[in-house]
C-alpha cells in the first residue's frame, strides 16, 4: 500500500470513527432548510451521506482515470513496437544497403589493383626483356673486345730479352 493509499486509510477511519462516537448527535433531528422548504431531519446523516456519495464519486473517478491511463499505456505500448519494429527494419535495410556499398567498394578495389597489377607485371615484363637484350648486347661487345685483344697479341712479335737466357 501506497503512502497516499495509506493517508486516505487513516481519514476515512477517523471519520468513521467520530461518526461512531458521535452518533447520537448525527442521528438528532433538526430542522434543514433546502432553500425552498424546512425539512426535519437528521443533519449530521445528511452529512455523512453527502460525505459517503462525493467518496465513492472520487472512487469511480479514480478508477475511472486509472483504467484510462492502462488503456492509453496499453495503446502507447503497442504503438511504440510498431515504431521499434519499423525501426529495425529501416536499420537492417540500412546495414544490407551499406554492406551492398561496401562489397562494391571491395570489387572496384580489387578491380582497380588487378589492372595495376597487370600493368605492373607488364612493366616488368618488358624491362626483363629489356635487359636481356642489353646483357646479350653486352656480351657480345666483351666478346668482341676479347677477340681484338687476342687477335693483337697474336700479330705481335714475341721479342725475347737477351739477358735472359732460355737454356739455362
């Protein structure tokens, strides 16, 4: 129970209970002006019961208003799974249109190094020719030069010192 529940507990008890202790007084009958007549009757009753009818009135309009508000909590509720479920679906239309841009993204990539990479093993290939041309080029230069130096030692005559003496 409630602090409020609680504090109209106790108003309602101690009402009841001066209504107890003082019954006699309540039930004496007295003359009760209605604003066009007199009537005799017990005015601490009436009292009491126009007491007991604007209670049970709050009652009704308590639970009145609690049952709206269950109600419109029940509606805000439902309204609100709906918003989340439209949420979510717009967020995993989202997720697949962004992994849709990234796969794309990943092919150009892939696309974009596979020509460089052609490009590249093209370049390669034609400095590979490149220098195999200028070995053999190379190579055939030196070997030419070679033949040259042979062919002048060749032509040229042994001359011999004669201080040195080849027998002995």
């Amino acid at each position: 129970m409630g602090v409020r529940s609680a504090f109209l507990f106790v108003i309602v008890l101690l009402i009841a209970a001066l209504a107890a202790l003082n019954w006699g007084t309540l039930a004496a009958p007295t003359d009760v002006w209605l604003g066009f007549m007199t009537v005799s009757a017990p005015l601490g009753l009436i009292m009491l019961g126009l007491t007991v009818v604007l209670a049970a009135f709050f009652l009704v309009y308590v639970l009145y208003l609690h049952s709206s508000v269950l109600l419109d909590t029940k509606r805000h509720t439902k309204e609100m799974q709906v918003q989340r479920d439209l949420a979510d679906k717009a967020e995993a239309s989202r997720f697949t249109e962004l992994r849709n841009f990234l796969e794309a993204q990943e092919n150009k990539h892939m696309a974009h190094n596979a020509d460089r990479h052609a490009a590249l093993v093209a370049r390669i290939d034609q400095l590979e020719t490149a220098v195999r041309v200028r070995s053999e080029q190379t190579d055939n230069t030196l070997a030419a030069h070679i033949g040259q130096l042979e062919d002048r030692i060749e032509r040229r005559p042994v001359v011999v010192p004669a201080d040195i003496n080849p027998q002995g």
